[in-house]
C-alpha cells in the first residue's frame, strides 16, 4: 500500500455535509435525457492504456485426471475493445465523438485493436506503434457465463520519452477540436507523472476539464485535474483509512480531493452505489440502480465515460454522475466487456422517473 498523502485529517473534524442525503428526491428527468439527447455534442479525447479483452466461452462437464481443475469445452470465441479503448468505445455508443491515445505493439493483437477501433494502420491518429513492447491482451475463460480463470499479456514498464511526446504532440493539436479529456490508466505505462504534467498544462490553458479513472499507486500523477472515479478501495488506500460507514466515505471523498487539489471525487461502491464529493464541500449519494448484477467487468469504463460526455456538453458533475450511475447499472447486467447505447441509457431513465 502507497503511503497516504500529507494534509488535514477529516475524521477528526467532521460536520454534516451539505446534500448528504440521496439525490434521489432532487433528481429532474427531464432534464437528464436532454443532455443525453445532445451527447452527439460532445467531443472527448482518451489517452490511456489500452487493451484487447479476449473471450473464451464454453462449457464444463468434468475435471481434468492431470490435476483437479475443470475441462472447458470451447464453443467460441470473441474479441472486444478493453482498458482506454473501451471508453472510446463506450463514447462512440452513447452518441458522442471520441478520439482515442495509447500504445499498440506490432503484432497480431495490436492489429486486432486497431480494427475493433475501426483505426487503419495509416490513420491510426494518437494510437503509436511500439516495436518494445507487446499488446495489452486479457484473456478471460468463462464456463456457463462465469469466469474460469483469466490470463494476461502484457508490460508494465513505462512508455519510452519519444511515445510520451508523440502523445502529447496529437493531444496538443486535437485540444482545440475537443471539450472533454479522459484519462483511463491501468497502470500498463501509458500514464506517467510526465505525461500528466504536461497533459494538465495543456487542458488549463484551454479550460478543458480532465476526468480520471485512477490507479490508487498513481494518485500523486493526478494533482490538479477536474474530477477522479476511484472506486472505494481505492479511495480508502489512497487516503490511508477505512470508511465505515456513509458520512466516513465522505470523509474519505473530501480528504482525498483536499490532497490532490481537484475540484471533485466520484467514489463508486457497487451495489452501494456512488458517493460525489465536490469543492464546495457538498457531499452526494446517488444510491445503485443495477436489478441484477452478472459481470462488473468494464463497469468503470462505462462510468467515466457517460460523466466525460455529460460534462462535455455542459450538465453539472451531479447530472453526469447520474447518468453514470445509471449507465453503470446496465452494463453490470450484461456478462463480459459491454457499452451501453444511448437509447438503452434514456430507456432506464424513463423507467427510473416511472
């Protein structure tokens, strides 16, 4: 576990925050799906790590005589965008005009993202080619829609100085061409203290919001930016204690945005829901909508995309962490790496304000 930031402790000077009660009563639907109807408005750019997610899908029916695991019987196969670029996916499935950064290796599985990105090799825009380093591959075996085991290939070490500026160069170029950046790290070598530096001074001299979705060993990398989505582990590393209970994930909400001088922290907690933290020092819960619960695989991707979109186009972090909430609580009912469509995503609000 990193070592936990220095500044104010919260826990011993807490006082009610404001709008700490649900959102749920203050919620205008009305509202919420016209801001959905005008994510076709949105313009986000996503640097990050990005991946293939390979699925095998099959069935068990015995266990293996040379050691005591089980036999899938393979019945398919499927390839699907992971990491970074699911959240250019997940974008591009809202509505909304996304372009997208990262790292590919010359080979077979960097060339089977670029065409799930539908990104040809001479176009491939912020995608760089690096002859060092291999394709982010996960590769997850799944019997009866429940995962079996899961197998990576990766590196972790970061990205070479000439990427970073290759990055950052296409980054410089698009910033006038976007209204939102997202920052999905994996901690695969994409997002470096560099590369966040300079991607902050960028964004400030255009106003462009910056949203995370962290690693918890990176939160130094993040000073500064917008808004962060970590999820509560996370935020309770990051901060270097345990919430109890809902006033304490506040506490932890308020500490960790204090520390890294953002403007907001949106804490997911799963079937708790998620927990918004913003500068004013308001606190929000927006309880879990999620019926069923089958894969939360991606889940975070789908978050911090609908909230980067919603922001684009103008609605608040509260409106954006909304909808994100409830993005999120379609997508966990479906199994494996999936994106929510913008007509899926107006149909749970109808539904919701029923």
């Amino acid at each position: 576990m990193p070592p936990a930031f220095s500044g104010t402790d919260l826990r011993s000077n807490r006082k009610n925050p404001k709008g700490s009660a649900s959102t749920a009563s203050a919620i205008d639907w009305r509202n919420l799906e016209r801001w959905v109807q005008r994510f076709s408005q949105g313009k986000v750019l996503v640097v990050g790590d990005l991946m293939l997610d390979h699925y095998i899908w099959g069935t068990v029916s015995r266990i293996s005589p040379e050691a005591p695991v089980p036999v899938v019987h393979v019945e398919k196969e499927s390839l699907c965008l992971g990491g970074a670029a699911n959240v250019y996916h997940n974008l591009r499935s809202l509505g909304g005009h996304a372009e997208i950064c990262g790292i590919v290796g010359p080979d077979e599985n960097g060339r089977a993202l670029l065409d799930q990105l539908g990104i040809g090799r001479r176009g491939r825009g912020g995608v760089v080619v690096d002859s060092n380093r291999p394709t982010t591959r996960k590769t997850r075996v799944l019997a009866h829609s429940q995962q079996v085991v899961r197998y990576d290939v990766e590196q972790r070490e970061e990205i070479s100085r000439s990427a970073t500026r290759r990055i950052l160069k296409f980054i410089e170029g698009r910033l006038s061409q976007i209204s939102c950046l997202v920052v999905s790290d994996y901690a695969k070598g994409v997002i470096t203290a560099p590369l966040m530096a300079e991607l902050g001074r960028l964004a400030q001299k255009k106003s462009i919001p910056i949203v995370v979705d962290p690693k918890v060993e990176h939160l130094p990398f993040y000073a500064g930016v917008t808004i962060i989505t970590p999820n509560h582990g996370e935020a309770e590393r990051g901060v270097g204690f345990s919430a109890r209970d809902r006033g304490s994930i506040h506490d932890v909400g308020h500490l960790l945005r204090q520390k890294l001088g953002c403007e907001a922290v949106l804490i997911t907690q799963g079937e708790q829901g998620m927990s918004l933290c913003e500068s004013n020092g308001s606190s929000w819960h927006i309880p879990a909508v999620a019926r069923e619960v089958y894969d939360v695989t991606g889940a975070g991707d789908t978050v911090v995309s609908t909230l980067a979109l919603a922001m684009s186009v103008g609605a608040s972090m509260r409106d954006g962490a909304v909808l994100a909430n409830h993005a999120a609580g379609i997508v966990v009912g479906m199994v494996g790496t999936a994106c929510v469509t913008q007509a899926q995503l107006k149909e749970a609000l109808r539904n919701a304000s029923r």
